[in-house]
C-alpha cells in the first residue's frame, strides 16, 4: 500500500471535523468514520484547478486498499478546498464534475478498469463513480450551500465507499442508518431534502453537488473506457 501523507492536524481539517462533531449536524456516518479513525482528511488548494488530482487519486486507491484490507464499514475520504469560497451552487456543481471527470480520467489511464456492480452512465439509476476499481458515492460541501448539512466554511469532496452501503443493507442496518440521519436533517433544515433517492431509484448523480435539479438536468460526466463507451 503507498504511503500517503493526510491532512487531518491542518488548520482546516480541524475546522472540518469540529463542523462534523457539532451536536446538530445530522450525518451520524460520518460521525461514526470519524470517531473510529476511519475519516482520512487531505487539504487541496482550490477546486477550480487540477493541481491535486495527482495527490488525490492515489489517496483514493489509498483507501480502496485500506477497505480491502479489513473491510470496515464507515471508512471515507475527504478533500478540503483552500478556495475558492464565493462560489454560488451552480458554480460548485460546475466544478465538482470538472474534479470528477479529471480524477476519472486518469484513473483510466493508469489502467483502473469502472466497477461492474454500477453502472458508469450518469443517467442510469445504478450509476457510481469508480475509482481503484471501487465504486464511490460522492457528497459536496461548500459555503453557499442551499442544504444546512452541506453548508461548511471551505469547498469540500467527500467519497463514500458504496460497498458499505451494501454492506449495511446484508446487516439490515441501512434503513436505521437513513431514517437516523433524514431525521436528524429535517430537525436542521426544517424540510426534507427534495433531491434524496435510493440507489436504484434514480441517478445519484443528481445528488452530489446538494443542489435541487429539475428533471431536465444533464449530468456532465462522461467514463471514457466504461463498457459500451465510444473508444472504450
């Protein structure tokens, strides 16, 4: 396994997990990743930019060895942005693909070949990212964030193995888990979150950057070397 140097002691790592351990905030996962030392933390410089993808991707595969390995449910990775911090819902969604597609594409190139449990189709219900051969279900946070729970000082990229979800649901755990955290999400905002679905269901695509999309809603993302992809 590379070694990968995290972040977690940066100011802004401490500023992210101080956010995640307020009382109020509804995610009791990733409470439950951070409590069990399985939140690895790196801090990037700024969202717009492909600077750090080099640095992320291999903390990804990082954590795919770290889950094959001992399997342990609640395992994430986080990628807290220095900048930029004005960035309206639109324009964090806008980059968070931008980061998606670069960090796919190059995960192709090293030879990483999509997980064939999910579907690399944004517009399939069954979609995931891939990464290390792991399919993953990604949360962003940012300042202007329309949901209190995705609203956090700097941009961030949460990846969430989507195995654990599985995982969850052979333990018969996942339904607990979701309606622990829905609730705890309608007492902080007051309303449900419109754009939750199950895997399944729809797209989570749509789910990712925490901004409501109407039905017309066209995902950018395109997995060059995904089965049936032009080129692949």
């Amino acid at each position: 396994m590379r070694h990968i140097s995290y972040d977690n002691d940066h100011p802004l790592a401490r500023d992210f997990i101080a956010r995640v351990e307020q009382p109020a905030f509804p995610c009791v996962g990733a409470k439950s990743a951070l409590g069990r030392g399985q939140m690895d933390i790196l801090v990037a410089r700024d969202l717009r930019s492909a600077w750090d993808d080099l640095r992320i991707l291999p903390a990804l595969t990082t954590t795919v060895a770290k889950y094959h390995a001992d399997r342990a449910i609640f395992r994430t990775m986080v990628v807290v942005f220095e900048q930029p911090g004005d960035l309206c819902e639109e324009q964090f969604e806008q980059h968070l693909w931008a980061r998606a597609q670069s960090l796919s594409d190059k995960d192709a190139w090293v030879g990483n070949r999509p997980n064939d449990s999910v579907s690399a189709d944004p517009e399939d219900p069954h979609f995931s990212l891939s990464f290390a051969g792991e399919a993953f279900f990604v949360v962003g946070l940012h300042p202007n964030a329309s949901r209190p729970a995705r609203r956090f000082a700097n941009p961030a990229l949460v990846f969430n193995l989507h195995d654990q979800f599985e995982v969850l649901r052979d333990q018969q755990r996942y339904e607990k888990l979701r309606s622990s955290i829905l609730q705890r999400d309608i007492a902080l905002a007051g309303s449900i979150n419109p754009m939750l679905a199950r895997h399944g269901e729809a797209s989570e695509a749509r789910q990712y950057s925490g901004r409501a999309v109407d039905a017309g809603w066209k995902c950018p993302f395109h997995r060059a070397d995904a089965p049936g992809a032009l080129g692949a």
